[in-house]
C-alpha cells in the first residue's frame, strides 16, 4: 500500500484537467485566438508588402542595406512572437511555420532553414532534458528535495529562497541550460508536496518562472554559466587589444548576479505570492519520505556518477585545451546514450520527451540566425546604436545595454553579443566612454531574457512544468526586466566606478 504521506510525483511533467470554462469563458477564449493568429499575420504582411526600407548609416558613413530577406526575416519574426507569446496554436507549430516560410518564400534555402532545428545546441537542450527525465525516474530528485525541504524548513519564502539560492550557486560552476535542467525535476518533487494533484498555483508559477530568471542572474557571474562570456571576450581583445581575466569578470559581476537573485527572490514573492505563507508538518514529513526512500539505488548511483563526469567534462573545457576542443552537445548526449547502454532508461521514457519544447528551439535557432544571415540584425543594431551620438555618456551605455536585452530574447544571446558588441565598441570612442563598461552592461543584459521562452534554454525548460503560459512569462519578465535595466544602471552610475571600473575615457 502507498504510504499516504507520499506525494504523487508525476513521471513526466504533466498538467492536471481543469474544469471546463463556462460559456462567456469560451466564447472569449474563442473570439481571441482567431484574434490574434490574425494579428501575426497582418503584421508579417504589413512589414512584407512595405516599401523597402532606409538603409542604417553608421557614424563613419558606411551604409547597410535591409534586403528583400531581411526585411522578410524581421516580418516572419513578428508573426512567430505574436504567436508564441500568445500560444494561440502550440509553440512547436509556430516554430515549424518558421522553417516553413523562410523555404517557400526564399528567404533562406529550405536545407539551410531546416538546419538550424538540428542544430547542436537543440541537441543540447533535448539532452538537458534527457537528464531531468533520469533524474525523476529514478526518483534522485525526490532524495534531493526531501533532504532540501528538511533543512529550509516550511515557509514557502525560504523555499524559494533555497530554490533560487542553489540554483543560482550552480550557475557558478556549470552551464545555465544544464542547471536548469538538473534543478528543474527538483523543483518539480518539491512542488509535488505543496499541490499534489500537478494543478497550477502561484507557488508553482513563481518557482519555475523564478528558475528560469534566477538562472540566467548567476549565469554573469563566471566563464563557466555561459558561453556569451567567452564571446564576448574575444571580440573585446580584438578590437580594443585589451583582456580581460576570468577572475576580473568574476569580480565585476558577482555583485550584479548576486544583487539581482536576491531582487528577482523579492520580486517573485510579490508577484507570485504563494496561497500559503507556511506547509505546516512540512519538515517533518519531508524527514519521514526521505526515510522511505531507502537506501540509494543502483540505477540513482549510475545516474548521478554519469552526470557528474558530464557536468566534470562541461566545467573543464575553459581551462584544459584538449577538453575544450570537445564539443559540449556531443557531451551532453553521451550521457544520453549512457543511459540506454545501461539500462537506467527504455524507449517507452525516451517517448516521453517534451518534443514541443525540443521544436520551440529549433524554431529559435532557426529565426536567430534568419535575423543574423540576411543582415537583419546588424541594420537594427546600427540603426538603434545611432541614435545616440549625442546623448549622455549615461543614456549611451543604457541604451546600448537595453538594445542588446531585446535583441537576447529574439535571437541567440551570443549572436546578440556578436552582432552589438563590435558597433558598440566603436561607437564608444565618439562620446568618450570606457570599453569595460560596455562590455559588461552587454554582458549583464544578454544573461537575462526574461521576456519571451525563445530567449535562453532555462526559460523553455521551465516551461515545460505547464505551471505558465508564455503570455504569463512574458507579463512578469516586463518588470524583471525593467528592475534589471534600473539594477544595471546603478551600478554604472555608481558602483563600478567605486570598485575601479573605467567608464569615461580620460
């Protein structure tokens, strides 16, 4: 017999029926979602059948031209945002009519399009959720979590703070999307102890939305969160001859990362104010479910030793060249494969894969680099970047970095750093401002799309709780976003320059 006291943890993240909308209800929902698959659609038609566009013009005069392409690509951006934000049909639809009218209206070549949704870091994040799916099969995460909540106790406030706490702390260490990944059947094992059933709640809309925020925060902090760093870097070197140290971004940004998990902590609470302040028993039952777990298991142990090595392998490869010369998807997928060779997993679990998720990113990928080939990108950050010529050297490095938080949440963070970076660089010289603070106001804002799920890895693992909608992510990440753009201006403002941040050339 099942103890009574033992959450019903689902297999696969799985959302609970709700009861059926009564009559005004569905005559809404069924007047909006013709609404808005419109509304994509006229604006993709409104961009398409326009006159072509000015070209942007840089500061040295050197002109860039929106082709027919770009201007198609900016067009089928616009249809793919209206309805991934407002899921009218499902979001692995939506990226698949990316591909689809990239090949019939020749904005790219179908083979090229196509591509991009095998992409290696699509691969990643199919193997990234790979892991979760280990990890709640094998029921380590459920260890993990009763062990957890035993320690932060029965205020749902210090859950979230715990929660957001490790995540962020592992961001330190490993990449991003693989710490969503880890964390996310975590969070979800201890979700199933405040709301068994799987029904959405504001507990749970705050602890995933805040996992996906929270992730991206601790992500800035070292080389080892992401790859923009690194990026980011190497354009700097080149263009400036200047570098910059692993220890010296680490010293940068700590306060930054650090700063905006406590805010972010904050302003999940409020936004997302949990139905309960406190789980009485709590703790206590969560010592009796640990207790009743067991000794560990086989399949547990193979689990975690496999994902250690891979996490090991991730780490290493900014510092050991040889391991860097591994490529980090193909890692991820060896664990994968690790898996099925050691019968830790079947093809029955492997049917279980959130495909729409796996598509929503081969849908992002391929728009980020249709933006990035036909030029889009680059005409949008010119004509962006030369509207302040004159501004103030403060509003200058704000709209820079605010340019480059739009542009992260519509295409690869990286490409955004490519693309914004060595324009901004040169631009900088014009109104007498520092490289190093350009540098990492871009590298603060490109960690932290909190606006759409196409904006990082962590933002669609998340997603696949089904505790929001992308129109709800998108509503909480307007002012998580405005209170980083307010968070990062203080600290140009103020406390760089105290910590011994160049900001004005002298």
């Amino acid at each position: 017999m099942r103890d009574p006291d033992a959450p019903a943890v689902p297999r696969y993240p799985t959302s609970a029926p709700i009861a059926s909308p009564g009559p005004i209800q569905r005559k809404r929902l069924e007047w909006k979602r013709p609404f808005f698959i419109l509304l994509g659609l006229a604006l993709f038609l409104a961009v398409w059948l326009s006159p072509p566009w000015s070209p942007a013009v840089d500061l040295e005069g050197k002109q860039f031209l929106l082709s027919r392409e770009g201007k198609l690509s900016l067009a089928l951006f616009l249809l793919a945002a209206t309805w991934w934000v407002t899921e009218v049909i499902p979001i692995g639809i939506t990226a698949i009519t990316i591909g689809v009218l990239q090949a019939l209206l020749a904005i790219r070549p179908a083979r090229v399009a196509f591509t991009d949704f095998m992409d290696p870091s699509v691969w990643f994040i199919f193997g990234s959720l790979t892991i979760g799916m280990v990890f709640t099969k094998t029921g380590f995460t459920r260890r993990l979590a009763y062990k957890m909540l035993s320690v932060v106790g029965e205020r749902t406030s210090m859950i979230y703070l715990g929660c957001f706490a490790m995540t962020a702390a592992l961001t330190l260490v490993m990449a991003h999307t693989a710490v969503a990944a880890t964390v996310y059947p975590l969070f979800l094992a201890i979700y199933a102890l405040y709301q068994e059933d799987g029904r959405p709640t504001k507990f749970g809309k705050g602890l995933f939305v805040g996992m996906a925020f929270v992730a991206g925060a601790g992500s800035i902090i070292t080389l080892l969160g992401a790859a923009r760093g690194a990026v980011a870097i190497g354009f700097f070197k080149e263009i400036t001859g200047k570098s910059i140290s692993f220890f010296e971004l680490t010293y940068y940004m700590f306060p930054v990362g650090l700063a905006m998990t406590v805010l972010l902590w904050a302003f999940i609470m409020l936004w997302y104010r949990p139905e309960r302040s406190k789980i009485p028993g709590l703790r206590d039952r969560a010592k009796r479910l640990y207790a009743g777990l067991g000794p560990i298991t086989r399949n547990e142990i193979i689990a975690v030793v496999i994902v250690v090595v891979v996490i090991a392998t991730l780490s290493l490869r900014s510092f050991i060249p040889a391991v860097g010369a591994l490529d980090k998807s193909a890692v991820l997928l060896t664990a994968t494969v690790l898996f099925f060779l050691l019968k830790v997993v079947t093809l029955d679990d492997l049917e279980g894969t959130p495909w729409n998720i796996v598509l929503l990113f081969g849908g992002a990928m391929s728009i980020g680099f249709c933006l990035w080939q036909t030029g889009a990108a680059e005409w949008l950050a010119v004509t962006w970047l030369t509207l302040f010529p004159d501004a103030p050297w403060f509003l200058f490095i704000l709209g820079i970095a605010f340019f480059v938080l739009v542009m992260t949440n519509l295409i690869m963070n990286v490409a955004a750093i490519a693309i914004v970076l060595p324009v901004a660089l040169k631009m900088s010289e014009y109104v007498h401002v520092a490289p190093e603070v350009i540098i990492f106001s871009c590298l603060v804002t490109a960690g932290m799309p909190f606006l759409l799920l196409v904006g990082a890895a962590p933002n669609a693992i998340a997603y696949n709780s089904k505790m929001f909608t992308p129109r709800e992510f998108f509503t909480a990440g307007v002012p998580a976003s405005l209170l980083l753009m307010g968070v990062l201006g203080l600290f140009v403002w103020a406390i760089w320059p105290m910590m011994g941040m160049p900001v004005l050339l002298q």
